[in-house]
C-alpha cells in the first residue's frame, strides 16, 4: 500500500516547497508508492487528515515543521475510521523537535523517509490535554509561561530559523513577570511563584534540551518549573537551558507524573508543539503507547 503524505509548502520559511521536486523523486527513486497532499493555511493539516480515508493507506506522514505534527496528530485523532495508522516525520520545517530522540537532525528527510521506508515501528506516547472546553493532542511538548511568550516573539521572528527562539528568549527575560500556579501533579498538590512550566514528552523544546531524562513510551510527562530568578541570574544561566544543565539550578524543580492539572491567577496562553492557542487552567494526560511511530 501507499503512504499519505500531509505536506506543507510553507515549512522552513519555503524550504519544504522549494526541496519538493527533490523528495518526490527520492521517493521514485526508492519506488515508495505515496498521495501527496498539501496544506494551504493554518490549520488545514488537521482537516486533510481528519477527513482522510485511512484504509487506503499504511502509513500517514507528517512533511513540514512542529506545527505539522501538531496538525497531523490531531486530525488523526479526530479521524473516525477504526483502522489506527503508523505515523513518519519529515523534518523540512524550522522545528522538528521530534526527532531528535530520534537523533536526527533538521532537514534530515532522506534518511527519514528511509525509516519510514523500512516500516519499523515504535509505540510512543501521546500528551491529551482540555483547554477552554476543547481536547488536543500533541508528540512534543505544552508550556506556558515565559516558554509562551518567548514562543510568540519567536513566531515574529521566524524567518531567523532557529535563533529566533534564542533572542525572543532573551528579550521575554528582559520583561519577566512572575506569576501565582497551583499544580497538581498525580496526587501532589504544589504551589509556586512560577516563571514558566513545561510538560514533556520529548527532551527538546526546539533547540533547548528542556528535559533531558524524558521518554517518548514511558508513560510518563516530564514537567519543568522555574521560580523566579533575577533577570541577570537567568541570562547568565540561560546557556545551561541548550545542554540540560538548567535541571540542577535552585530554581528549577522537575517531575514525571501522567496526569497534571494547572491553574494559574491569571490567564496564561499556552504554547502546544510551538503553536500558540488555549489557556489555563489546563489538564493534562500522558497516553501510554497511544500511537505508533515509524522509528529506526
């Protein structure tokens, strides 16, 4: 059978829709039968995939950034048919937090789609989470807090690539403002003064190594909170977010848990898989080995 193929054009500031005659004719090349279908705004990776007909394929690919992932997963999960298909990641975006515990790297897509090719599978982990009365899904990780503003300085910046979440980090540590959250983590209940949380199912938030011990099929979140530290104190620590030594600050607190509920006392946007949508409080589920991944 054939492969779908959820493309967006757009990904990588125009890289994925400038290196698609490429990619089309490796896959040729490597006789991998596929449906190709691309995405013309926001939000229409989940329509194309919410309304595919997945009998008629072995396998769904996600062909852009974070942000198709995001798209895919929950079109996927709001497909109805019983037929449950594994699902490929094509790094051609800015973000592909993903697979780096895969270990591969942005625009890796050749060997990507050699994984898929081999059809190897691994049963990964899905976070669920209800925001304002509607239920999502996402692979990578949820954060809100600075993580949240640095996201949407960010989004501005996009055309820098990756640095863009690099400086708007700086510029949001510039303009901190701490706020209250109550955390329920399993049957733990935590209050803090917070600067941002982070609940991971990947070790990477872009290119920050956010958490550095999480696991894609253990069942479990990750969660990061940071308390407040002096603006001078974060940027001088801020290298430490990039290689994971962030986790032995004072400051920073992690937990595993499968259910997390937050509450804040004041309304904090949410950043799923770097998408800017929803706000607290939120709840949250880990799925243990709700989906299968094309993996080496």
């Amino acid at each position: 059978m054939k492969k779908l193929i959820i493309f967006n054009p757009w990904a990588g500031h125009g890289y994925a829709g400038k290196t698609l005659g490429e990619i089309e004719s490796y896959l040729n090349k490597i006789d991998m039968p596929y449906d190709l279908v691309a995405t013309q705004q926001k939000g229409h990776g989940i329509e194309l995939t919410r309304q595919a007909d997945f009998s008629q394929y072995d396998g769904i690919i996600a062909a852009g950034g974070d942000g198709t992932l995001f798209e895919v997963i929950n079109g996927y999960y709001q497909n109805s048919s019983s037929n449950r298909l594994p699902i490929g990641i094509m790094p051609v975006g800015t973000g592909n937090a993903f697979i780096r515990d895969m270990n591969l790297h942005d625009h890796d897509w050749k060997t990507a789609i050699d994984i898929i090719r081999a059809g190897k599978t691994r049963k990964c982990d899905v976070g669920h989470f209800t925001t304002e009365g509607n239920t999502w899904y996402y692979l990578n990780i949820l954060g809100l807090g600075i993580v949240a503003d640095i996201g949407a300085t960010a989004l501005k910046l996009k055309a820098l690539g990756n640095i863009s979440y690099t400086i708007g980090s700086l510029y949001e540590i510039l303009r901190l403002k701490p706020y209250k959250i109550k955390l329920t983590i399993d049957d733990k209940t935590i209050k803090r003064e917070n600067v941002f949380v982070e609940i991971s199912n990947t070790r990477y938030t872009a290119n920050f190594l956010m958490a550095p011990f999480a696991k894609t099929d253990d069942g479990l979140l990750d969660v990061t909170i940071l308390s407040p530290k002096g603006r001078i104190g974060l940027i001088r620590s801020f290298p430490k977010i990039i290689t994971g030594e962030h986790i032995h600050m004072k400051e920073i607190e992690t937990f595993q848990a499968s259910y997390i509920r937050v509450e804040t006392d004041i309304p904090k946007v949410l950043t799923p898989d770097g998408e800017l949508m929803g706000s607290t409080p939120l709840e949250v589920n880990c799925l243990k080995h709700a989906i299968d991944v094309f993996w080496e």
